[in-house]
C-alpha cells in the first residue's frame, strides 16, 4: 500500500503538468484571431486491462483540456478520443499509451 502512495506521487505531478500544458494550449487557441484546431478521432490501443485503469484513463483524458473519452470497444482492447488537436494520430496515440496509460500500470502494479 505505502509503495502505491508512492508510486502516485509522480503521476499526479505528471498529471498536473498534462493539465496545466492542455489549458494553456486551449487558452491561447481560444484568444488567437485565427481557430488553429485540427480536431479528430483516435484510436488507442490498451495495454491496460481492468474495468478500474480503463476508467481512470477514460477519466483522465475527458479532464484534460481539448482532449475526450468517447467510448472502449466491447472486448475492451481499444479506446475512441476525440482532439482537439490531432496533427498526427500516430503521435497523438503514442502521447496516450506513453503518457497516461504507462503511468496508470506503473501506480497499479
């Protein structure tokens, strides 16, 4: 239990930090005279496997800022995220399973 506390530390400061980058960047979108969104949806593939880590990966991405959950397959292996700013899926499905899912399995181990 002590070590999960500990593992938790460093994903909420990440998580803050995820956030605070997110609202700066809608903020600055939404005062620049020219929309400069690039929206779509993603695909992800999940490592992660319990109903719990879904939930909170599907939690924390529809907190942050531009970013939302839409739905997970029914064998659960794929999540839908709608963005504001997809330039790249490629890049925006590796920020996902890098970012958030990688420190959901490391704060559930």
């Amino acid at each position: 239990m002590i070590k999960k506390i500990f593992r938790l530390i460093p994903f909420t400061l990440f998580y803050i930090k995820e956030i605070i980058i997110a609202n700066i960047r809608v903020a600055i979108a939404i005062v620049s005279p020219k929309l400069n969104f690039n929206p779509g949806v993603v695909a992800v593939p999940l490592s992660i496997e319990s109903d719990l880590e879904i939930l909170a990966l599907a939690n924390l991405i529809t907190m942050t800022p531009g970013t939302l959950s839409l739905d997970v397959s029914t064998d659960r292996k794929v999540i839908y995220i709608h963005s504001l700013y997809v330039d790249d899926a490629k890049k925006t499905r590796e920020d996902i399973i890098d970012g958030l899912e990688a420190r959901i399995l490391e704060v559930s181990k």
